[in-house]
C-alpha cells in the first residue's frame, strides 16, 4: 500500500497502556466546564466547546 508512491512507516506496539490512571476530581471539574454531553449518553458523547480568546 503506498501514497502518491511512498510506502507509510509502521511500528509495532509492544508495550502495554497503564490502567487505572485518573485526572484529580478539581481537574476534571475544570475539564467538564469545556465539555458538552449528549442527553441520554452523558459518559460515552460529548462536544468540546473552544475557549474564547482573551482580550
């Protein structure tokens, strides 16, 4: 498989994803102000809304 004739760099992942790892309950707080859930699938759909520039 190539595009526009190069051939795409692939590499195997052999380590694994740490589980377990949360975000502090004040950080997600803050994080959740910026997020905005879908009635009915609050914990799988959200939209992130931009911050508006300062100033």
């Amino acid at each position: 498989m190539t595009s526009k004739g190069i051939n795409p760099n692939v590499r195997k992942i052999t380590k694994g994803y740490r589980t377990g790892i949360s975000v502090a309950r004040k950080i997600m707080r803050e994080i959740e102000e910026w997020l905005e859930r879908k009635p009915g699938l609050e914990s799988s759909f959200f939209k992130m809304i931009p911050a508006l520039p300062a100033g």
